[in-house]
C-alpha cells in the first residue's frame, strides 16, 4: 500500500575523486596570477606618466571598473 514516488537507487558504482597534484596546477595558478596582475595594472594605474598605452582609450575602456573598485580616476 506504501509506494514511494522516488525510485529505490540502484548499485551504481561510485566514482573516484582523484586529488589534482601541485605540480599540475602550478602553470595556470602562474598565468591567471600574472594575467590578474596585468589586468589591475591596466584598471588601477594606466594613466598618466606610467602610461604604457599613450592616449586615454584604456582609460575610457576601464573607468567604470576604477570608481567600482575604488581607485581614483579624476
């Protein structure tokens, strides 16, 4: 007279998790560590006499992205 809606599970196996070592995360931690570092470089400081881009297109590209994370931009 009880029947459950949720079908009983069957015996499926488990898979394994298997634990990624430091040496295979190393090279992207090292990338998007030094691509972030670019990134806030061209947000936080491009402008100026350590402009590496002349001109104010990066500044213009980046504004909103310097009042929303508090940097001074004018």
């Amino acid at each position: 007279m009880a029947q459950s809606a949720i079908p009983a599970p069957s015996a499926q196996p488990v898979p394994e998790i298997t634990p990624i070592s430091l040496k295979a995360i190393a090279p992207w931690a090292l990338f998007f560590g030094l691509l972030m570092l670019i990134l806030l470089y061209f947000i936080g400081a491009e402008q100026g006499a350590t402009a590496v881009v002349s001109g104010e297109g990066v500044h213009e590209w980046v504004h909103d992205g310097r009042h929303l994370l508090g940097f001074p931009c004018h």
